[in-house]
C-alpha cells in the first residue's frame, strides 16, 4: 500500500542490532555514559569490593537500545522516493566496509557522540514547564517550555531539515560534513520524538521512575548501592531494584514485541523489502508491521501520519541569511511546524498518549506513591498486555518511520507527479 502525497515511497522497515547476547564479561558496573541510565561496566574479572563479589554483568552497548532507531530508520528507507536514498549514501560517505549503505547503521550515531558533543544532549527530549503526567499534561502550557527555546528535540528536527534544505540548494556554502552530521542528528531525533517519555517532563523524562519488569532481560548495566557496597547488575534482572520507567518504553518494550511476532514472519517478503533488510533480529517484526500492520490494523490512519495543518508561509529551506547551526537555528516554537514537516503537530498526541495512561497512574497511589513502598509491577495484562493488544510499540515505531520518509522524500526527492 503506498501513501498518496508528495514524494511518498514504498512502506516496509528494520532496525540495527539489539546486542541481545550476554558477552561473558564480569565487572563492576559504575556510573558512566554506558547506558540511558548512565551507567556503565568496567572489567573484565572478577571484583572484590568491600567483601562482595559482583555478579555476571552483561556489557552494555555504548549506544544504549539501538533496536528502536534502526526500526525507524529501516521502515523510513523502505518508504523513500527511489532517487532519495543514492543522495543519502553519499552524504553518509561509506559505511562499515563490506555493508551496502543504509539508514540504520547511522540511527544510533546521535548517542554515540552524546560524550563529546555534550551540546547536543538537550536535543534528545523536549520538556514542558510543569509538566507532569498524568495531570497536569502540558504541551507546552501557559508557561511554555524548558531550557533555551529551540534547543529540544523539535528544535533539532525543524533545524536539521532545514539545514540539509540548504545543502540541497545550488550553490549552498553548506559544507558535505555538516550535512553529513545534520542527517545523522536528523535520522536519530525523529526516532526519539516517538518513544513517549522523550517528550515528558516529569521525572526528568521517567529515568527517575523506577518500576518492575517481571525480571525481563536487558542489554544494559545496571547498579545500586546498598550497604556502602556498589554491586554490578545481571540478567535477569534483581526485580528488588526494577528498572527505569523510561528505558523499560525505549528498551524492553521493543523487546516484548519482537518476541511476540510470530515465527512465519522470519519468511522473506519480495526481493524490493528484502534487499533493506539484513537478518537482524527485528527484521520479522517489520515483516508483520509492513504487512498486517499497514494494510489491516492502521489502513485508514497511515495517510494521516504524515500530514501537516496548513500554514501562511513554510520556512523548510530555511533563510540564507540565517547561519544555522545544528544547534543553534535561532527560530521560535511557533516556526518548528510548516505545510510539510510539522514536529510539533506530530508529537502532541504522542505526549497525550503519555498523559492518558502510558505513564502509570498507580504510581501515584497507595503503596507505590511512598517513599520506600514497593516498585509497580508493569508487566501485567492491563498495561503490557494493552501494548501488545494494540500495537502500540509498532504504531509509534511505524509512525516515526513514515516521517523520516516523509521529511527525507520532501528535501531530496526530485520533483514528480505522485
């Protein structure tokens, strides 16, 4: 099924790797950029500390959960105008030698760099003044949003297209490495505008919320500190400590609806899908997404994904005059959104979703709303059994997908009746 509209491609995606494997490393995990806790693993070997020994501690990948992005970035590149993606290869420049180009080798790169470009971490999420879920859910509210104006998630999407509009123009002074850094950024942010808790202010995005997976396995360290002893995490996880609320949604969530797909989807579609996939582990949940999902759960809905409200002017190219960095576009709220590419417009319903019951609203009962009661369990049929039964976690992975097709296909793609 394809999507009518201006430079729309095909409908079909897969994500980079999951790093699901315990590599056999036994460490002390400590406080780091390991993980989206920020906590990391150093060994190997066996430690002793105080008289407690730590337990097997499973690496964690630099990158924190890459399954996500790649998913979005691999569902984008099957949906792009086929004169799109060549341009994209040769502004990425080459990838890992013996790979063929694609998006999701580059959808994690944004937190890669988190470390060295530290300016760039504000990017990642967008808070509303007062937020706080489930009420008041505020988007942004009366007193508008958190931290400099443009530099948020939705800031970063609106720059970042604007900039690669720029090097797209004839004769743009904009250099191959910006652009290259701008598609990267662009690739990832888009990524995280749909994991709920990237748009909520509370609990500084849910990391300081902690609640129960029923002991799910994770590809992350973890550690508390108890007794004056730090001890390193393992998997399955010590279901006394829990995990945090925002990276059970960007991480274990993921997790539960591959593991869920079911098996016939590990059969290849036509060679046209095929070729972007690349047996990475979710490569069935996109099967099932592209086809099921696409076609009979969400038929009447995709349309409308990626369009935007009409407005007066559409400022997607940018203004020449306007020095932009990746940083710092300089532009108001009011300017994130256009006729084609509206961030703002998009994530409002996925913060509202939020606010309707994505976060919790037991935590803020009796016993779990104490300071030392017991950590809500989240794996139940009313809460993960809601995602599964409505395929929430591939509705928004989906979603995120098409608009990176979308934003891509209208700064690339050349000129054509659709």
């Amino acid at each position: 099924m394809g999507i009518k509209g201006r430079a729309k491609g095909l409908l079909f995606p897969i994500p980079v790797d999951t790093q699901d494997e315990v590599h056999p490393v036994f460490s002390i995990c400590l406080l780091s950029s390991c993980s989206p806790s920020g906590y990391a693993c150093l060994g190997p070997g066996w430690y002793v500390l105080a008289g407690a020994i730590t337990q097997e501690c499973a690496f964690a990948d630099q990158t924190g959960y890459p399954t996500g992005h790649g998913i979005v970035a691999t569902i984008a590149e099957l949906h792009l105008d086929p004169t799109v993606l060549p341009t994209l290869c040769s502004i990425l420049g080459p990838s890992v030698p013996g790979e063929p180009c694609s998006l999701a080798s580059v959808a994690t790169w944004a937190d890669e760099v988190r470390k060295n470009k530290t300016w760039s971490a504000p990017m990642h999420y967008i808070n509303a003044i007062a937020d706080h879920p489930p009420k008041p859910c505020l988007f942004p509210g009366a007193q508008g949003w958190d931290g400099d104006e443009d530099v948020n998630v939705l800031g970063a999407i609106r720059n970042t297209t604007n900039l690669l509009g720029r090097w797209v123009k004839q004769g743009s002074d904009l250099s191959d490495s910006v652009a290259s850094e701008a598609l990267k950024f662009l690739i990832h942010f888009v990524g995280d505008m749909h994991m709920p808790f990237h748009l909520v202010a509370r609990g500084e995005g849910a990391t300081t919320v902690f609640v129960k997976w029923s002991g799910e396995r994770v590809s992350k360290c973890f550690f508390f500190f108890r007794h004056g002893l730090f001890v390193g995490g393992t998997r399955p996880r010590l279901k006394t400590f829990g995990t945090e609320l925002h990276s059970m949604w960007d991480g274990d969530v993921v997790e539960r609806a591959m593991e869920t797909t079911p098996a016939k989807w590990k059969k290849p579609l036509t060679p046209e899908i095929e070729q972007h996939l690349s047996g990475k582990r979710y490569d069935p949940l996109i099967r099932k997404v592209l086809v099921e999902g696409v076609n009979k759960v969400w038929p009447d809905e995709v349309e409308s994904w990626v369009q935007c409200p009409a407005v007066e002017r559409s400022p997607l190219l940018g203004d020449d005059s306007d020095d932009q960095t990746v940083l710092r576009s300089q532009r108001r709220p009011s300017d994130w959104d256009d006729d084609s590419v509206c961030p703002l417009h998009w994530a409002t319903p996925i913060h509202q979703l939020a606010c309707d019951w994505v976060w919790p609203k037991k935590l803020d009962q009796p016993p779990y709303n104490k300071p030392r009661g017991p950590l809500l369990e989240l794996d139940t049929e009313d809460y993960a059994g809601r995602i599964t039964k409505e395929w929430l976690v591939e509705k928004l992975l989906t979603m995120g997908g098409l608009r990176l097709a979308s934003i891509l296909n209208v700064v690339f793609a050349e000129p054509r009746d659709h």
